[in-house]
C-alpha cells in the first residue's frame, strides 16, 4: 500500500550552506509529482534530504502519518523510501541479479517481476554492473529500489544522457510502475514534457523555493511558464 509524503518548512543544504529554503509540500498515497527546474535549483537536494542525506536545518518530512525526518536513511528506507539516485550506485562486482537479491525486502516485487518489467536486464542477468550499459544500469537501479518494498518511489533524473529508444522504455515502464502498483512517485527530472506526461502534478523549483504548484497537464499546455521558469518552451518551437 502506498503512502504519502509530506515536507513543511524544510530547510536543508551540505553543512552550513543552505539550499532548500522554507520549503513545503505535499504528495497524496499514490499521487505522482514532477519535481523540475533549472540546474543547481534544489532538485536532488529534495530527494537526498528526504533520504536523510544532507544537513537538515529545520522542517519536518512526514511519510503517511509518521515523523521520519530524524531517522537514519536505511530505517527511512525500510519503512517504504525507495531511492533511485541520479549516479544509479548499483554494485559493480555483483551480477544484476545478485544486486536485486542483496536488495530485496519482504513484500517488494520479485525479482522475475523486475526481469519481466525490463526483459532487456534479463537477458544480462548475469552480467556484473561494470558489464551493463547505461540504460541497464538505470533498468537495475529502478528494480534495485522495487524489490525493497516503496511505498514512496523517489527518482533523481532517470532519463539522463540515455538513448531514444531506452527512454522510451523506461517511460514505459515507469507508467507500468504506476499503474500496476500504485506507488507514489516523485520524479526529477530535466525532460520536462516527459516529466509531466508521466505525472499527476508538478513543482518549479528555483533557488531552493517553489515557485510553481500545479496540475501537470496544465503546465504542460502552459508554454508561457516553461518558458519563463524552465526556458524550454521556446526550444519546442
């Protein structure tokens, strides 16, 4: 069963230095939100700081109705965070099915559920991490955090620098994520149009603050705000 997640007043950086600054919001259980905005603006700030990653100043992070904001990353991650980071970090020394099987939580997916959602990381499933190519490794990453058991699906920009045809894939199996197991998701990410095809709602991020809250398909037909905030409407055109 998924959970939702909720931040008030979160301030948060590396150390002294402050990037997230005051702020709030609030996903529903298996709501889906796109979190973008230029780069350096707090995106991956957001999601390390909701793993327990960085220095939290003050705020609170709820997931459902429980206070998490001082417990370590793994007991967040036991009770239902799943965290795909943007490095993707799977092990380079085990096979893609040992780095699912050392992963794996009671009441996550199996690891024949992951092979059958990407039946291109099956076919390397004895292939070690240093041996994938990048949308493998990206593949692996996404189950690596399935087979934990989320119930909160945090995602840090998992189309980058990826080929046409492996985004394709991972889109469609993000959709196939979301509808089957009706995880929540929050989504990092630069492509902006994808971000918000595959969400319910959006944020803009810009200097660690929000700068916009919405529906997703309204921001998508918003060319005005993508260009003023993301500058990437005016690309389309």
């Amino acid at each position: 069963m998924s959970l939702g997640l909720g931040v008030e007043n979160l301030s948060a950086g590396y150390g002294p230095t402050v990037v997230l600054d005051g702020l709030s919001l609030e996903v529903p259980p298996g709501g889906t939100l796109a979190v973008l905005g230029r780069n350096g603006v707090g995106k991956t700030t957001l999601l390390a700081t909701l793993m327990g990653l960085t220095t939290l100043h003050h705020g609170t992070i709820k997931l459902g109705e429980q206070a998490i904001e001082g417990l370590p990353t793994h007991v967040r991650n036991r009770i239902g965070l799943g965290y795909v980071p943007q490095e993707r970090e799977i092990f380079p020394s085990l096979t893609a099915e040992e780095n699912l099987a050392v992963s794996f939580h009671e009441g996550g997916w199996s690891i024949e559920a992951v092979f059958d959602l990407f039946p291109a990381l099956k076919e390397r499933r004895h292939n070690t991490g240093n041996r994938l190519s990048g949308g493998e490794q990206q593949m692996l990453a996404i189950g690596r955090a399935l087979v934990g058991a989320p119930r909160v699906l945090l995602l840090d920009e998992p189309l980058e620098g990826l080929a046409p045809i492996v985004i394709e894939a991972l889109v469609e199996a993000l959709t196939r994520i979301q509808r089957e197991s009706g995880v929540t998701m929050i989504l990092v990410e630069q492509k902006a149009e994808l971000a918000l095809s595959l969400t319910r709602d959006a944020v803009i991020l810009d200097r660690g603050r929000i700068v916009f809250r919405g529906s997703s398909a309204a921001l998508k037909a918003d060319e005005a705000t993508q260009a003023q905030l993301l500058g990437v409407a005016a690309k389309r055109r």
